[in-house]
C-alpha cells in the first residue's frame, strides 16, 4: 500500500458549515419555482455544481427555463448563497477542522482543496486558512463536475503525488464516488449509510484522527502522531467542557 504524502479535502461540509446555507439558498428558489424541496433533495446536490444542481431541481419540477432565466436564476441563487456567507463567522468552520489542518501541515503532509465551489476562495479567505494549502482547485478551475474525479486528479497532479498516496476528505456521495473513480484513499465525513461507498466514514476531522481505521489509512508514524494529537485535541474539549459545566 502506497505511503500517505498528503490530504485533499472538499470544503462544504468538511471544512465548513456552508451546506445549510446552500440548502436555505436552493429551499428558496425551489420555492418560488413550485418543486418541492427536502432535505433529500438537497443531499443529492451536495458537492454537485450550480448549474448541474438547478438543473437537477428544474427536472424534479418537470420545468424548462430560458437560457437567459436559467442564468438569472442561477445568479439569484448564489446570492442569496452569499448573503448568508458575508454573515458568516469563525465559528462556521466545523469543529475541529482548522486544527487538523494546522496539525497536518506540522506533519509536512501536502494539503490541497477539491471543491465544486465558485465560492471557495472567498469562503477560505473568511476562515483565514488560504495559507495553510499548497493548491485550491475549485469551482472555477474544472470543467467536470464531482462524480468526474478532475477536481482531484487536477489537485494531486498540482501537489505532484500520486492518487494513490493521497486522501480525500468528502461529505457527499458525488465526491467519494470522485475520490474512489480517481485512485485516491476516501475518508466520508457523515452518514454511513449515505457514504457507504467510502473507505471509513466518521463524524469529523477530529474524530478521524483518533479512530483505528483512519490509523490504518495512515502510515505507522503519522498515524500515531495523529492520535496523539487527537487524544490531547478531545482531552483539551472535553476540560473545556468540563469547566463550563462547574462554572455554570
Ligand atoms: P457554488 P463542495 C459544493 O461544494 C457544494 O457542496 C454544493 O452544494 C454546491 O452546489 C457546489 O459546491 C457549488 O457551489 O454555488 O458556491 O459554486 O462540497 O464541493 O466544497
Ligand atoms: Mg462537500
């Protein structure tokens, strides 16, 4: 088995919570187009484009736009999107996430982005992690939607490491489909269930650290320093937790 050089990760729904924005943003428009719009719905449209994603939404409402109204709608979708962005905090970032970033970078593990995302750079920038990754492929560099693995394939042949040696990070079914079609290691960050297609699925990147599987992911070196790492990261929330809990 190839050695572990480096980390891919999505954005939406891995590093960040934008997901729920994005499903305000979609709820809204389905809305005004009459389709129905659930959280189902929306699961299918995680890690999928915008364009594919209104035209996954026009089909269900067995609808055809314009191209000029398509465009529109498109456009009024992701403003709504960035509206609820522009908003956003520090604290959307998901938990533990811009520690395991930081402590895979102390590890000298190549770190790149894979998102769909238009967005992403913006949303990085917010988060004040751009400088933490090697490559950001997103929304704007590739013309293949997740399942079509180029947003990762373009991400491991800018970090030059083989798929092999590299692991993606994805909450959604689109992109671990992606991740397995391009050769890479997968780690779900979710739903067993939904991402069964997945190496191992855990809640999140904190959690993966500490997990045995994801241990078994790694190479020997790297996966102890992780679980170390995780240990201290649980111990330190758990103290947090505990403090909170007296004091209150
Ligand atoms: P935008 P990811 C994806 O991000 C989202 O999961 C998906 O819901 C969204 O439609 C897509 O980005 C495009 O986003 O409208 O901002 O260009 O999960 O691949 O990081
Ligand atoms: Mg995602």
């Amino acid at each position: 088995m190839a050695t572990i050089k480096g980390f891919i990760f999505d954005l939406d729904g891995v590093i960040v919570d934008t997901a729920k924005f994005h499903f305000k943003a979609w709820h809204r428009l389905a809305q005004d187009l009459g389709v129905n719009f659930t959280e189902a719905e929306n699961e299918q449209l995680k890690g999928v484009s915008r364009k594919e994603s209104l035209e996954k939404i026009l089909e269900w409402g067995n609808i055809s736009l314009e191209a000029q109204e398509f465009e529109e709608r498109m456009a009024q979708k992701n403003e709504w999107y960035l509206d609820f962005v522009r908003e956003m905090g520090q604290e959307e970032a998901l938990p533990g996430a811009k520690e395991f970033l930081a402590e895979s970078q102390k590890l000298n593990l190549a770190i790149g982005l894979g998102s769909a995302s238009k967005n992403a750079a913006l949303i990085l920038d917010l988060l004040e992690v751009t400088p933490l990754f090697q490559t950001i492929i997103d929304g704007t560099k590739v013309s293949n939607s997740k399942p079509n693995p180029e947003v990762f394939l373009k991400g491991a042949e800018a970090l030059n490491l083989a798929p092999e040696s590299l692991v993606v990070f994805e909450d959604s079914i689109a992109g671990i489909e992606a991740a397995n079609r391009g050769g890479f290691r997968s780690v779900g960050i979710g739903n067993k269930t939904i991402l069964k297609d997945a190496e191992i699925v855990v809640s999140g990147l904190l959690r993966t650290a500490g997990t045995q599987n994801f241990m078994k992911v790694l190479n020997p070196y790297l996966a102890l320093a992780m679980a170390l790492w995780a240990k201290e990261q649980i111990l330190k929330k758990t103290t947090a937790e505990l403090a909170y809990k007296v004091a209150t």
